[in-house]
C-alpha cells in the first residue's frame, strides 16, 4: 500500500497543497511507482487519501498519457505520432521502432525493458520524429540515433544506472521546505 511505503512523502505532499485534492497527480505517480501501473488497487488507495470518487482517478488514468492502465516496460518509449509530427515521418518511424523490437504499438518486449505507445503532441514538432523515454525528449530521431537511443538504455539497464525517476523528484519536491 502507498499509505504504508510513501508515508512521508504522502504527508509532504499533502502538507504543501492548501486543498489536498490538488495532490492528485503527484499521489498517482507514488501509487504508479508502487504498482508497475495504474491499477485498481492503486487508484482506490489513491481516491481514498484524497476522499475522491476512484472514478475520478480512473479519468485521469485516461487522460494522462503518464498514467498506465497496463504494465509497461522499464523505459516506455512514447512516440509523438500526430499531424505535425506525422508530416515528418513519424509513422515511418513509429513502423521502424515497433519493427526493431518486434513489438505491436502498446507492446512491451519480452525481456520487460520496452514498450512502445503512440501520443498525441508533445511540444516538440520541429523536432520529429520524437519520442519522450521516461520523461526525457529524444529528438530529431533516425534509425541510427534510435539504434543509439536503445543501446544507451540497455546499458543503463544493465549496470542499474538510471536517471531519476518521476517518484524520486515528487519525493525531492514533497521534502522541500519553505
């Protein structure tokens, strides 16, 4: 339970919000961090710190695409496929991605280290084809550079070394004092 492994962190959080239902995305990221995604379980916990309705946490599970109503890989490549970003070869490249790792969009390989999923708009048109990893822009990508982009991963992956996650930053942000 995030009540249990987050307890400062939940109690940082919510002391910094003056309406703690402001605390809903962050108390998301914690229950997504415990959970692999954004289970039930996990959105029921989460509802239930905030007394919200968990259909309400269900919706933003839906909107977010940082929310993941499935268990994703350990880097989750999210590909900008939309207009703009598609008259730049996105498509091509979404066709590419999938193809190098031998996975459907919405897949994750079988060893767990990727999944791939499509968004819409990610603020980076002139830079397409792009895709944000874990938070992280790579841009201006070509089969090289993504070829680049997951041995770098890989390697991460491998020697444990990773940059710091979303949880990591909220519970940097949750200890601030003022």
């Amino acid at each position: 339970m995030i009540r249990d492994t987050y307890a400062e962190e939940i109690a940082g959080l919510l002391a910094r919000y003056p309406d703690k239902k402001s605390a809903v995305l962050p108390l998301m990221h914690l229950a997504q961090e415990e959970y692999g995604y954004m289970s039930y379980e996990a959105m029921r916990e989460v509802a239930e710190l905030l007394n919200l309705d968990p259909t309400h946490i269900l919706s933003l599970a839906g909107f977010y695409s940082l929310y993941y109503e499935e268990p994703t890989g350990t880097y989750v490549l999210e590909i900008c496929n939309d207009l703009a970003c598609a008259l730049r070869g996105a498509d091509e490249f979404v066709e590419m991605a999938t193809g190098k790792l031998n996975i459907p969009v919405e897949g994750t390989t079988s060893d767990g280290l990727f999944t791939i999923k499509t968004v819409m708009c990610l603020g980076a048109c002139d830079r397409a084809p792009m895709l944000q990893c874990n938070l992280k822009f790579e841009e201006n990508l070509d089969e090289a550079k993504f070829d680049e982009l997951l041995a770098r991963l890989r390697a991460e992956s491998a020697g444990n070394v990773r940059p710091s996650s979303v949880v990591e930053r909220i519970n940097a942000f949750a200890r601030q004092t003022e």
